[in-house]
C-alpha cells in the first residue's frame, strides 16, 4: 500500500534540543494527523489539521498542513527523554473513501539526558 | 475517554492454528474499525475497514478468506488469521471511529503474534 515519505528516518539529540520533521506525500490530503507511537504500543493523536496552511501548537508540539496539502511538518521544542519514541504523520482522505489513514514511514527520536 | 483495548495483548501459537484477537471500543460506540499490521521497525499498515453490520472492506493484497473480519456490534470487531504461518507473525493494531461522525480514530494497544 501506499506509504507517505517522512523525513529525517531517525535523530538522535541531546535533551533541550528543538526537533523537526516532515511528511510529504504525492496526493493531497484533507486531513494531516502526526501520532507517538511507544515500543509495543498503539499509537497515540498529538495533533489533527484540517485545513491548508493551519498552523496548531500542543504544548511543545507544532504543527502545519502544508499550503498545496501535499505536506506537513511536526517540531518538538525543548526536548525531553520521554519525548523519545516513533513519530508518525498520517493523511486521511475524504469520508466518501472511508476516512483511510495512510501512515509516514516514521521517525525514530533518541533524546540523549 | 475514546478507549479501545485490544486481547490478546501477546499470542504465541502453533503454525496452522487459527488465532482471534478482539478489538472493543469501552466508552463510546464505532460503526468502523480498522485493522493495521505493522512489522517490525515499518509503519502501520490498513489491512481492513470493518463496518458493524456488513462485510469487511480489504485493502489490496490482503487475502480475505486468510484475514477473517466480524464486526458484530457497535463495540467488537474480531480478527481471526486462519491458518496461520511464521509470515503471519507481527504487531496487529486497530483503531476505532466514533459514530458521531467525528473523524478521528482511537488505536488499540496492538496484539503481538507469534506464529511458531
């Protein structure tokens, strides 16, 4: 199946550091979604958009859906351990395809204390 | 809120036995539930949009008869790899969509199958 390109596929910081990645994809999106996934564990929503150029803050997470909806990008400020885990960005479609969400390939983030 | 567990959470079983995990929505009721695979150090992979009430929808390349889906009611949806191989050992996830229509989808902590 289709996956979206998520870049960089890995980092590893030193704790206070600022972070960011992005997804890019070759189909437009109605929605761009980015979870945390932790090692044998679900992921989990840190930020939905719904719409281009949406810019949205969840504490030290940012996030934006790109202006041609073919992009987004995820920055962490100040980086905490517990920050460390899988990063994955989402596109979902329209409801009249089943809300299908296509993954990113994932980031894996190491957070050096 | 928008809790979904998933049981088992880790199976080990036999090659060529039959293994159901079970996916339920706790506090809120799914017309849909998906189905990912993810192998190890790969994304999450859609399987199948299960509708409570009608067939299964699978994405391509997954074989139907291999990856048998029951979406019984508003809270359940089963998964059961008939026949399973090694090839079938992975991490099963879903996630489940809120009848209100709102858009996002809860995942479940994932089922860990091992298939000897």
């Amino acid at each position: 199946g289709q996956q979206l390109n998520q870049s960089p596929q890995s980092m590893f910081i030193q704790e206070g550091e600022d972070v960011s990645m992005n997804c890019t994809s070759s189909s437009i999106f109605n929605t761009w979604l980015w979870y945390k996934q932790d090692p044998g564990e679900g992921p989990v929503l840190l930020i939905a958009l719904y719409k281009a150029g949406e810019l949205t803050s969840n504490g030290r997470l940012t996030a934006q859906f790109g202006i041609t909806r073919k992009d987004s990008f995820l920055n962490i400020s100040a980086s905490i351990p517990s920050d460390v885990g899988i990063y994955f960005c989402a596109g979902q479609g329209k409801k009249s395809s089943g809300d299908k969400l296509t993954f990113g390939t994932g980031t894996r983030l190491a957070v050096r204390p | 809120g928008a809790v979904v567990s998933q049981h088992p959470s880790r199976v080990i079983c036999k090659s060529g036995t039959s293994v159901k995990i079970e996916c339920r929505s706790l506090d809120f009721q799914a017309t849909t539930m998906f189905w990912y695979r993810q192998f190890p150090k790969k994304s999450l992979m859609l399987m199948a949009t299960s509708n409570e009430g009608s067939k299964a929808t699978y994405e391509q390349g997954v074989e139907k008869d291999k990856f048998l889906i029951n979406h019984a009611s508003l809270t359940l949806s089963t998964l059961t790899v008939t026949s399973a191989h090694p090839e079938d050992s992975s991490f099963y996830i879903c996630s489940a969509r809120d009848r209100t229509g709102i858009h996002e989808q809860f995942f479940g902590p994932g089922t860990r199958l091992t298939v000897l």
